[in-house]
C-alpha cells in the first residue's frame, strides 16, 4: 500500500517516475540498439538473449547479434538486431517459485 501511496505523490506533483521511483529507462534507435538507464544488475548475457533486473521487474531483450557495447554503474547499451523486449513482475516470479 505504501507503495501506491508513493506513486500516487509522485504523480500529484508532476514529479519524473523514473527519479522518484527508480522506474527503469528503455531508449530505443530503432531496432538496432537501446541504452537502459536505472537497472540493478545484469543477469544472463549472449548473442540472443539478455536478462536484466531493475525495480520490481526483470526486463529480457531477444534477437540476434546481440552485444554489450557499454555496461557502466548507470547504463547498459544493447547492440544488434532487438526482436523482442519482455517485462516480467517480480513478484508474480516469486509467487511461482515460492
């Protein structure tokens, strides 16, 4: 509940989600390349596949060619050919494996 009430502020106010409530940052040139801004960590990295978790979420990137061109303490860049993005809710992920 605590957590709505939050985002309820956030939103009142006008403030930027992504400052306020670590909202993860997708930008997108085309389907060639993105930089992810605000994630927690890195998890499963290859050509075709990339695993990321941010705040409340794992955000997974499919395709080809895929490559990290820079991973630095606050972005990611995604190069290659981006078929699909996917975001799955954390805790509907605990919910399963719990």
């Amino acid at each position: 509940m605590r957590e709505d009430r939050k985002r309820a502020v956030v939103e009142a106010l006008g403030l930027p989600r992504d400052v306020m409530m670590g909202d993860i940052l997708l930008h997108f040139t085309g389907p060639y390349e993105t930089v992810v801004e605000n994630f927690r960590s890195l998890l499963i990295y290859t050509d075709t596949y990339v695993k990321i978790k941010a705040a409340g979420c794992m955000v997974v990137f499919k395709g080809l060619h895929l490559e990290i061109e820079t991973y630095t303490e606050d972005a990611l860049k995604i190069k290659g050919q981006i078929r699909s993005v996917e975001f799955d809710d954390l805790l509907s992920e605990r919910r399963v494996e719990g």
